[in-house]
C-alpha cells in the first residue's frame, strides 16, 4: 500500500490532517502504547501545529521506512526478504531479551498478516512503521508489547538497562 492510501486509511474524518485522535486509533490498531502517540507527534510534526499533513506523513514515512529496512536486513539473517520465527527470535536473544514458545508465536500472529509462515518487509513497516524510535531495541520491545498484549503466556525480559528505561518513558509519557 502506498503512503497516499496509508494516509487516507488513518484520516478517519477526512480533514486532510492527522489529528491526535486519528493517530491514538492508528497507535492502538498496532498494539502499541499509547506512550508513542506523543512520539509519533513530535516526529512527524515539522511544523508545529499539532497535525500531521500529507506531506508531513510522507517525508516520516520516508525516513521511518529506511529505518525499519536496516532493521529488518540485521533480522534476515538468510538475506531472503522473509523474517521466520527463528530469525525473530534469534534477534530477540541477540539483544538478551527472552521471549517464551507462545511470545513468539504470538509475533509471529501479529506480524505475518497473510499467514504464509513469513514476515515480508511490507508486513513488517505496517506494524512498526508509527514507532516513535526506530533500532533493533525498539522493534524488539514493540514485539514484546505485542506479545504481552495478547495475554502470552511466559516471561519476556529486556536487559535490565533497558528495563529501567522502558518503565520510566512508560510512566513519564503513559498519561497520553
């Protein structure tokens, strides 16, 4: 799907803009905490009016793309152009964090929109593409808050360091 027609798809009111509202929906629609919406904001928002216009979304969507393509290759480690399971996890356990059988199931569900068994780059920017932060750490904690939304079962734990990161943004910008 093209930038123009993601663009429409989140302009629920038809405004032209993306206001706070239409991106809180689009936020919540990924499974993301409502941490990022402030954060998608504050990213996309290069003028300031507390609004993301076409153009603004699409000069994000340029630069966030490029972003989730360098993740996305660390990830591929068979260079196919397809995440499996074990590449996922394989990345979550070169970052420390563990993720339990059913964690990984339930990215792996959240992820492969088409149900082929593997994540292709389109699937993976539709999930990730309104983080506010974009490196190997932040896909995997959003995996991780995937997974946990979905009630998995299991412990997924981020290096402590991280930890102690996630909980004070999480508390700091989870009044949003």
């Amino acid at each position: 799907m093209n930038r123009s027609s993601v663009f429409a798809q989140l302009d629920t009111d038809r405004s032209g803009s993306l206001g706070l509202e239409e991106i809180r929906a689009a936020v919540a629609a990924r499974g993301l905490p409502s941490a990022h919406v402030q954060a998608f904001i504050d990213a996309a928002d290069r003028d300031g009016d507390g609004r993301i216009s076409l153009s603004e979304f699409q000069s994000f969507c340029e630069r966030r793309e490029a972003q989730l393509r360098a993740v996305f290759r660390k990830l591929d480690r068979d260079g196919n152009g397809r995440l499996t399971s074990e590449e996922i996890r394989a990345g979550c356990d070169a970052l420390g964090v563990r993720v339990s059988c059913e964690q990984q199931r339930s990215i792996m569900r959240r992820l492969d929109e088409d149900g082929d068994g593997g994540v292709s780059f389109d699937e993976f920017r539709s999930l990730l593409l309104l983080l506010p932060e974009v490196n190997p750490v932040a896909v995997i904690e959003a995996f991780q808050l995937t997974a946990h939304l979905e009630h998995a079962e299991g412990s997924c734990t981020p290096p402590p360091e991280r930890l102690a990161e996630q909980s004070l943004a999480q508390a700091l910008l989870g009044k949003l």
